[in-house]
C-alpha cells in the first residue's frame, strides 16, 4: 500500500508487517515533468494534457475511483528492470531505471479506467498498453522465479547447516567454529529477505496458482532445524538454559537468544541438572527439537504480529502455512501476547450472561429488574461496542485508503473489515443490538417513554409480555460464549474439525439444496385450501391469513425434517366436540366425544404428498447430508491442528487490533514475557536469533500418513506440483517473448 505524503520524501507502508521505510529523495517535480513528458494525443473525445505541464498527476490528486485497482510502484519497477534485462546487458541502465521509476511513477487515470498500463506515460520511447491482469501475472512469475532462486540457495544451505551440526564434536574448537560459519551463512541469506520482500513473494506465490506445498516449501526455509541426533547417534540438544524452560503446554515454545548460535552441546552425559528430575522434568524429555531462525519474532509489535497473523489466515489452511515450524511459532507467540486479554474477554462474557439471566428471572416473576442489574449490563454492553469499534479503528490504520479518499472511503473501509466474515459482522450487530436493547431498557426502567405505544404495559409486566427480547438477547450471547471457547486448544482442536465440516461450501450448498426442497413443498401443501387456524371475527381476517400461512411452513417443516406430523393434522382442523351431559354429570367433568367430520376432498392427495415428501426429504436427502457431513469431518480431521490454529488466528487478530488501539491511545499494554539468555553469556547483540523448542509430533501431517488416503492424497499432491512446474515453463517462455512487444506502437480503444 502506498501512503503519500506532502513533499518529495515518499513513505511506502507496507501492512503486512507495518514496517515504515524512507525512500531517497528523488528528483523535481520539474525534472520528472521534463523526463516524462510528450506532445498531446488525441483519445476519442479526450485530449491529453499539453506537454508544458507533467503527463501524470500526482498520487495526492490522483482519483479515490482507482483506489481498488492500485498499483505498486515497485511492481512496476522490478517489471521494467525485467524488461531491460531482457533486451541488454547494460546493468547501469537497469539500475537507472529501476532508480527512477520507484521516485517517478505516476498512474494514468484514463489507463486504470479501462483496466491497462499505458507505458508511454512514463518512457516516450516507447510505447504500448498491457492488461491490467495481465501485468499483475507477469509480476508474480517474475517475483515468484526470484523466490525460487532464494528458496533454491537456502535449502543447500540449510543442509550444509545440518550436516556440519550433525557432525560437530562437542568440545573441539574447530567444529564449532564450522557450525558458527555455517549459521552466519544462513543468517546472511535471511537477511537478504526483507519484510516488504518477503511479504511481496508470499502474494506472489498465492497469485500465481502454485499449489500449497509452494508456499509450505518457501515458509519451511525460514528457520533451520538443529539436529536431534549426530552422526555419532549421539543426542545433540541446546545447552539446559533452553531446555529448562520449554514448555508442554501445546508444544511448541520461543526463546530468544542475544549471541545468535550458541555452543551445540552434548548433553547425552549427566550433570547436576540432569539428576535433579523434580525440578527439570522437560530436560530428559527427548521429543522436543530445537530449530533457530534470525527473524526477530519476539520483538515483533503488536500492529506487525496482527498483519502476519492476517496475512497468514488469507493464505488459508490449503495453503500448507499452518503446518510450517515458523509460522506455528509465530502464530504461538502472537496468541500468548493476547492470551490474557483472551481470558479477560470470557470472563466478562460469563457475567454478562449471568446478568441476563437475573434479568429474565425477573421477568418470569413479574417483577422490576434491579436498577444495578440494568447498570451493569449497560456498562458491560457499552465496553463491548466500544472495543469492537477499536478493532475497526485499528484495522484502519493497519490498511489505510489513500489520504484523500475522504470520510466516506474510511466508512467504507471500516465496512469491508465488518463484512469481511460472517462472523465478525455477528459479533458487531450483537453488541449494538445488545447496547440499543439495554438503552431501552434503562429509559423505561425511569419511565421516560410511558407514552411509546411499545411500552403501553406496566413496568413490572413489560418484560414478561415481550420475552422474545431477551430471549434472543441470550440465546446469541450464549452461542457466542460457546463458539470463543473452540479457541482453547483443548476443546477447540477436537470440535472445529466438526464446525467447519457444517460450514463448508460443499455442506452449505446442499443445505441450500435441501432448504429450496423444503419451500417446494411448503408451496404445494399451501395450493391445497386446508384452514389450519379458524376465525370469525371479519376485524382479525387479515391475522386469520398471516396465521394460516405461518401454519403452513410449521407442519411442512415438522413433515419434512421431522418426520412427526400428523395426517389428520395436514387435512385441516376437522375435530368437533360433543358434550355428554349425562356423563358429564356422573364424573362431574366436562367429557365430550370427538367427532371427526366429513372428509374433506383433498384427504386421499394430501395422504399422497405425506407419503412422496417423506421419503424424498426425511429419508433420501437428509440422509445423504449426514453422509457428507461423515466424509468432510473424515477429511477435516485429519488437519484439525491447522484448522484450530486458523481459527483461533481469527481471535487472535482482534485481540491484536484492540492492543494496538489502546497503544496509539497512549496506553501501556503489556506485552508477552521474552526468554533471554543469561546476561554473562551475552557477547554480540546484533548475533541475535529466535529458538524455537517444538515437539516433533505436533507436526505430522498427511507427509507422514501410510493410510491408503494418505498415499493417494501425496500422489495426487506430487502430479499437481508438476502440473504447476510445467504451467511455470511455458508461462516464463511467454513472458520472455514480452520484451519486443512494448516496442511496437499499440493501437488505443
């Protein structure tokens, strides 16, 4: 995203990680007007710009109407080096421009508006136009071929990593200079990475159609994993400073190291640490691995952890992300900062839904409800709306639309955050509807609408004759308890499977299905003229119809899915009562025989539609939906742990963004506890490095199924990946073909 601002220092921030970089002044606003400038052309009934004035706006003028088609000026640029490249050898050149179109660039209202890139808005030697779509894909190839080559360069080194720690001798001098080497070697090539960099080949590798293993093969190369064993068959563990400090809770734990790859000991043979096994229960535990990365995860701020975690959640769980080390680890560090939050969160939850309930106690009673009851759900209320409009301000900043895009464009913004997920706009619409509903409340408990023709009861009996409020009020605010707790791993990881298979695309459409099933046959028993509900009064006909056609839907519905209606119930009220006074008078009661009538026309066509919806609906199709239901759970079991950690990322990311507020508010929030290495081991601050202590187990996935599914799945995953490496080929054949294209005068519409 582009933010610019006044003068000629320009301010790239990229949302990912929020990271704010200076680009070098570039030249005049004279010198660019003189560079790229040209005589007027005419376009239909258009004229260009007169050559005296510059050929492009500025980004600060430029129209809010392009705001969804932005560009990146640094796409543009890294297109145009490959361009050159292409065509000559002359480096200088390439560097040039590549120089001066990141200060230079500028869009061509009239291009973005019918979808292409003119280039002779900014090169008068050459002209032509490209698709739009087109440019974005040629982009992502070349940006996903530098990936590659990066991706390439760090496994070899990340074996060599791997094989010198493997055969490194625990106390000899020369071996542990050849690990520290080797980890430089790797921390060189993270840092040749940075964070736009990284996030620009990540949308990259997603737009460009590779398979998930793509980006799980790119995400895998982030951090090097120390080996659990030498050649020697020896245990080759972290000193006991990392290892006393792992953590079992779900397996996985950062730590930070200020002296980057310290000494890669031997601690098979037993120390004073290793006898005292009531202390350290974790340090003989041999299913923890040890991997270490450069990237600063620890220190990461609150604004840069929530765009990874969303970045990271619109990369999806096909992706594979979520079953990479770096992004569990990242994901872990990121909920442990808001962990607290979280149960802070759940706990006034609980005591909303506690005071609910003394409100509807009351109104079972016919009572008034407490004026310290209503208090407290005010307040309560009103701390929910608000910090839910705090995610919405962060999420704002975090994306901001260009600077004068104007209140609209911000109101706009903030929608798109709402109506992201369905999820998000519940969660929204319950805590206004919540805060109107108690506001209500409140007034009326003070008598200041006596006069509303809505509140024409008395204050102790409104409650109890419009119940239907707080009975929605309740039911969402419990399902919404019961939907934040699946965030907790040890309920959450067994039941999302499960939640996810309901709303899945397949399972929502044949819910569809089955709904446009069950309207076709509520529309055929409405065309048979049966009277559910009988009146008189010519005042309440209306009401007599709306009750019939109610009545309709309800015993089609207990027909159709539940299987329980009754036949003589279909044909309409037929039942008539015939008083025995003798009898009556023996049992002192009032008995009556029941008397069924004549049967109506339509008795032997409605016993034929009980007959055909019954088996079609209740037996065929809700049958077959909970068979697809079975074989979605089956699938989505077996990536329940990517599937709770992209869930629980949801919760994350809002907790992430009200931190975030409450920090730009000036508020002190504090952050998650960062392990550091004792301070007399402390030699290179700037050899700082992340650890990583995981269980091994928490990673299988289906790479490690011997099941026949998961054979099938590995191969069906590995003719993909050559599928997609020959889509690559032929793609970068195209593109090298591109070079003379723009050479040749394109013709405009």
């Amino acid at each position: 995203m582009v933010d610019a601002r006044a003068g000629s220092t320009r301010t790239w921030e990229w949302w990912w990680l929020g990271f704010d970089q200076k680009l070098p002044e570039g030249p005049s606003d004279d010198h660019l007007s003189s560079m790229y400038s040209r005589a007027p052309v005419e376009r239909g009934n258009s004229r260009e710009i007169s050559s005296a004035q510059p050929k492009y706006k500025p980004l600060q003028q430029r129209s809010s109407s392009i705001f969804a088609q932005d560009i990146d000026a640094d796409d543009l640029a890294l297109f145009e080096k490959f361009r050159i490249e292409e065509q000559s050898d002359d480096e200088e050149k390439a560097t040039l421009a590549l120089s001066s179109l990141k200060d230079a660039f500028r869009h061509d209202e009239w291009a973005i508006s019918n979808n292409i890139i003119d280039f002779s808005v900014y090169d008068t030697d050459r002209s032509g136009t490209i698709d739009f779509r087109e440019f974005q894909n040629i982009v992502a190839e070349i940006r996903w071929s530098q990936a590659e080559k990066w991706e390439e360069k760090t496994q070899e080194l990340l074996l060599q990593f791997e094989r010198t720690v493997s055969t490194a001798e625990y106390g000899k001098e020369s071996d542990q200079k050849k690990v520290d080497e080797a980890f430089q070697k790797l921390r060189k090539q993270w840092d040749s990475i940075s964070v736009d960099t990284l996030h620009n080949n990540l949308k990259a590798i997603r737009s460009f159609g590779c398979s998930g293993s793509e980006l799980k093969k790119y995400l895998s190369c982030l951090v090097a994993k120390v080996p659990f064993r030498n050649a020697r068959k020896e245990l080759v563990r972290r000193d006991l400073w990392l290892r006393r400090r792992m953590s079992s809770s779900h397996g996985l734990h950062l730590l930070e190291s200020t002296n980057g790859l310290r000494e890669v000991q031997d601690l098979s043979n037993p120390d004073i640490f290793t006898r005292i096994e009531a202390f350290f229960p974790y340090q003989e535990n041999r299913d923890f691995h040890f991997a270490v990365t450069s990237i600063d995860l620890p220190r990461l701020h609150h604004s840069q952890l929530a765009s990874f975690v969303i970045a990271i959640s619109e990369a999806g769980v096909e992706s594979g992300a979520y079953s990479t080390l770096f992004v569990s680890a990242c994901l872990s560090h990121a909920w442990r900062s808001v962990q607290m939050d979280f149960w802070v969160v759940l706990f006034f939850r609980v005591w909303f839904l506690i005071l609910l309930m003394f409100l509807a106690g009351d109104a079972r009673n016919k009572l008034k409800p407490a004026g310290v009851t209503l208090f407290l759900l005010f307040v309560f209320a009103v701390w929910e709306a608000g910090t839910h409009m705090l995610e919405a301000v962060s999420f704002l900043r975090l994306r901001p639309p260009p600077p004068e895009s104007g209140r609209w464009r911000m109101l706009a913004a903030i929608g798109f955050y709402i109506s992201q997920s369905s999820w998000t706009f519940h969660e929204f619409a319950m805590s206004f509807y919540t805060l109107s509903l108690i506001i209500i409340g409140l007034l009326y408990h003070f008598r200041r609408l006596m006069d509303g023709a809505l509140l024409s009861a008395t204050p102790d009996t409104w409650l109890y004759l419009h119940p239907m409020w707080t009975a929605i009020l309740i039911g969402f605010k419990a399902n919404q308890l019961v939907i934040q707790l699946l965030a907790v791993r040890s309920f959450g990881q067994y039941v999302v499977p499960a939640y996810r298979s309901i709303f899945d695309r397949s399972s929502l459409m044949f819910m569809a299905f089955v709904g446009l099933n069950y309207i076709s046959s509520v529309l055929a028993y409405y065309a048979i003229p049966v009277q559910q509900f009988r009146g008189h009064d010519p005042d309440l006909k209306g009401q007599v119809y709306i009750e019939n056609i109610f009545m309709t839907f309800a015993r089609m519905f207990q027909l159709d899915f539940g299987g329980e209606a009754d036949l003589e119930q279909l044909e309409g009220d037929r039942k008539r009562v015939v008083l025995d006074s003798e009898m009556a008078s023996e049992r002192h009661a009032s008995v009556g025989a029941v008397s069924l009538g004549e049967q109506p026309p339509w008795h032997y066509g409605v016993y034929t539609m009980y007959a055909v919806w019954s088996i079609w609906i209740t037996l065929i199709l809700l049958n077959v939906f909970i068979g697809l239901l079975g074989t979605l759970y089956s699938e989505k079991n077996l990536k329940r742990r990517e599937l709770f950690e992209d869930f629980r990322a949801v919760y994350t990311f809002k907790l992430l963004l009200r931190r975030h507020a409450l920090e730009v508010l000036g508020w002190k929030v504090p952050g998650v506890h960062v392990e550091v290495a004792p301070a007399e081991e402390v030699e290179h601050s700037e050899s700082r490095a992340t650890w990583i202590a995981y269980d091994p187990r928490i990673f299988e996935d289906e790479e490690h199924d011997d099941s026949e599914l998961g054979i099938l799945r590995r191969e069906i995953l590995g003719l993909r990946n050559k599928v997609d490496t020959l889509a690559r080929h032929l793609t970068s054949k195209d593109i090298s073909s591109l070079g003379g294209r723009f050479q040749r005068d394109a013709s405009m519409p």
